[in-house]
C-alpha cells in the first residue's frame, strides 16, 4: 500500500523534477561544454560588444521603464557574458575579438548607467557584474596603463552603485510600494543583491585595489544579517524578516541566496558562517537542485514550489562556487564534480544556459554564469587536457 502512494504522489510531481541530472565529468567533456558555451556567445553578441536586448518579449513581462531600465539589463548581461568569456580561458581569435568587443563597450557605456527612475534600481546588477568583467579585464590587461584604467572604471562603478544604497543598507530593485519619492531609495532591500554587490566589491578591492567605503560596506553586511535565519537561509528581502517561515523563507526557497549570502558574510569576516554551514548548504543545493529546476524557463515568476523563480537558477550554480571557494582546498575537487555535472546535464543544444525568458537578456546571462563556474570546477578537479 505504501509503496503505490508513493508512485501516486510521484506521478503528481513534474518528470523534469523527479530527474537526477546525469553527465560524464572528465576533461574532455568540460572542455568541449566551455568550447561550446563561449561559441554561442560570439555569435550572439550584439554589433556594439554587448549581449542581449528588449526583444522577445512575452505576455507577462518584467517591469522594465524604458529606456534605462534595459540599460540595466543589457550591462548586467554583458558583463556576465564578459566575465564567463574571460574566465573560458579561450584563446582563439575569435574569442579574443569578442573578449575586446566586449571590453570597448564596457569602457564606452558602463560609466553612463543610472537607474531609470525612482521606482527601480536595476541598476546595481549592471554595476556589479559590469565590475565582475572589469576586474578580469584588469587581471588580463598587458600593460600597465590599461590595468590603471580598468582599477579606474572599476572604482567608478563602486562609487556610483553606492549611490544607490537603501536607506536600510543593502541594495534592491524595486522601489514601487511605499509612494514616496526619495534622493536614497527606500524600497525593497533584498539580501541576495546585495550580496551580489558586496561580493563584486570585495573582488575589485582583492584584485584591483579600489577603495570601498566601509560605511556602507558595515551597513549593508548588517542588512543581510537581519535578513539570516538561524538556519542561514535568508529570508527574500526586508519586508520578509517578520514572515521567515513562508515557503520562499524556508531552506529550499533560500537554496541561491545562502550561497551568495554566505559567501559574503564569510568573505567580509563573519566567523558564524564556519566551513560547516557552507558544507551543508553546498550538500543541500546539490541534493536539492530539482526544486530549483522545477522554476527553470517559467515565464512567471514566483510561481512554483516555494515561490522559486527560474532566476535563481543559473544564480545559485555561480555562487555556489563563490561559497565553496572558503573551504579547504582539499575538499573543493568533490563537491566541483558534483556541481560539473549539473552544468553538464543542462547545458542547451546550441551551446548556451538559461533559465528564465527575461526578453532577449537570458541566454547571455545564463551562459556566462555557467562558463564561470565551469571554469572554476575544471580548475578545482584539474580537468585539464
């Protein structure tokens, strides 16, 4: 009798939920998935050196003030592409053109970005991962003139995201439901983006030497420990504090953000998060992993179990790495080759990752934060041919 509840509760449950991903890991299968990833961003790269744009939209489409709000979108997706390009490691001509597309349109339109009214700010994706691409523009520059220029967009971008900082500390995205107008957002103050902030900074200040301002770093760590749960999930944002225990809340709806969340706590100095909880949380989103790929290529948002949106995907996959990367070096191969696998297995046919239709953004988004992390695991399992 058990035994024929349990295949009814299962046939209930999405086939591609039920799925454990399945993929060979070894050199030769991860150099050809990074081959294949950084192919299908040189081809869809825009003329101008940027990925993506506002077409391919669908019936329900983020909100997105025109025009500054693409502006946003298409640098946080160029800078991720950027960055995943860089970190392939790719060398052939092709890529390396691409790589200096890339780069000219960063120098050119990343100090021009803004938020596109008082009722978003975007704009701190596109700061951050438009950081992420500087910093490895620095650490491949040739000269010493044009590292001093990458150091200085960089820094430029950390002064202008601090603009930006909530009024609670942190950063968010939306700041639609309050009715005020303010210099200082007021807004929704969520824990992940402002991890994905912090940890851009902390980046640029390791690799490049740009100065951040430790006001703002100590008022927005404080804002992502308000938003942690003793269990270090993290609740979505500010306004959850008081509501920890809604499906979003719980450990499988915090699956991405405690990877980031932790990343930057453990980054800044925050001894609570011992190699233990990032050893769980690593363990529990590999174990896991089909709750987030239940929400995969969902055109709404939130609407799956624990309210996951396909966003969080492609997220959770990249840092993941940035959480792991704090454990002894010994134990980083093992859980690398759990975490190739999963790339591997979801890899698209044409080369690319993606995992939620945000206009035509997705596919470069997602496939820059898969090649960074793919990266990191051929790095950290020595799979190199």
């Amino acid at each position: 009798m058990k035994s024929l509840i349990a295949a009814a509760v299962l046939s209930l449950v999405p086939a591609f939920a039920q799925e454990k991903p399945e993929a060979e890991v070894n050199p030769s299968t991860i150099a050809a998935s990074i081959r294949r990833g950084v192919d299908f961003l040189i081809e869809d790269q825009n003329e101008n050196g940027s990925w993506g744009s506002a077409t391919r939209t669908k019936g329900l489409n983020i909100y997105a003030p025109m025009p500054g709000a693409h502006h946003a979108f298409r640098a946080g997706a160029s800078g991720l592409a950027l960055a995943g390009l860089i970190d392939s490691g790719d060398t052939r001509p092709e890529a390396l053109a691409s790589i200096a597309k890339g780069a000219a349109w960063m120098e050119t339109e990343m100090p021009k970005l803004r938020r596109a009214d008082q009722t978003t700010t975007y704009n701190a994706w596109g700061h951050a991962y438009g950081l992420r691409a500087m910093t490895r523009l620095h650490k491949i520059a040739k000269t010493d003139e044009e590292k001093a220029k990458w150091k200085r967009l960089g820094q430029e971008q950390v002064d202008l995201v601090n603009r930006y900082m909530d009024i609670n500390g942190g950063w968010g995205y939306l700041d639609l439901f309050d009715d005020m107008t303010t210099q200082k957002p007021t807004g929704i103050t969520t824990a992940f983006t402002t991890a994905t902030v912090l940890l851009a900074m902390h980046e640029a200040k390791e690799l490049m030497g740009v100065t951040l301002d430790e006001r703002i770093v100590k008022a927005s760590l404080a804002s992502i420990e308000r938003q942690r749960t003793p269990d270090f999930s993290y609740v979505y944002s500010h306004g959850h504090i008081q509501r920890p225990r809604v499906p979003i809340n719980r450990p499988a709806g915090s699956l991405a953000r405690s990877q980031a969340c932790n990343a930057t706590l453990r980054a800044f100095g925050e001894e609570k998060v011992t190699d233990k909880v990032i050893t769980e949380w690593a363990d529990r989103f590999i174990e896991r992993e089909g709750f987030l790929s239940i929400g995969r290529k969902r055109p709404v948002p939130h609407e799956t179990h624990f309210q996951i949106s396909g966003y969080f995907y492609y997220y959770g996959i990249y840092y993941f790495t940035e959480s792991v990367g704090f454990l002894p070096a010994a134990e980083q191969p093992a859980h690398a080759a759990k975490l190739a696998k999963v790339i591997l297995h979801r890899q698209e046919k044409d080369g690319s990752w993606w995992d939620y239709p945000l206009y035509d953004y997705h596919q470069p988004y997602g496939t820059g934060y898969a090649l960074m992390a793919m990266a990191w695991c051929r790095e950290k399992i020595g799979a190199k041919e």
